[in-house]
C-alpha cells in the first residue's frame, strides 16, 4: 500500500503528468456529434415552452464545452506521452 501512495505522489508531482476529469454531461456518442435534442412544436409557443428551448440549448452547449475539454485532455495526454517516450526510449 505504501508503495501505490509513494507511486501515485511521483505521478502527481511529474510536471509531464498531466489528468484532470472533467464533470459534467456529454453529447458525445458512438457515430458523430448529434444535433441538439430541442424543439418547439407549437407555432405559437408559450412562454414556458420558449423557456424550456432556450434551457435545452444551454445544456447542449454546455455539454459541447465539457466535451471540447475532455477531447483537449486526451490530446494533452497523447502528446505527453509521446514525448516522454520519444525522450527515453528504452521505457
């Protein structure tokens, strides 16, 4: 046990170690990004039904900006791993 602390305090003191979760939703799925899920079906829609779109469109954004960062993340991530390999080969 004292070694996976001592393991997980050198990860987390590495200046190239880089990870950070991101909390939030997601509009991600397995085939391309999706429209947003919003509609209003009246023609004449009442206010409460405006104010549920605008909320609707507020969490797909949202949920884009969450994904954006993930998606920064995992770039972060590959290319620091990259580097750290290509400086020490033998690892």
């Amino acid at each position: 046990m004292k070694k996976i602390i001592i393991l997980l305090f050198i990860l987390l003191i590495n200046q190239n170690f880089s990870f950070a979760y991101v909390i939030g939703g997601s509009n991600l799925n397995f085939m391309e990004y999706p429209e947003p899920n919003c509609h209003l079906y009246s023609f004449e829609p009442s206010e409460k039904d405006i104010d549920d779109y605008k909320d609707c469109i507020r969490e797909y954004v949202e949920n884009a900006n969450f994904d954006i960062q993930r998606i920064e993340q995992a770039k972060s991530k590959a290319i620091n791993e990259a580097r750290r390999k290509l400086e020490n080969p033998s690892f």
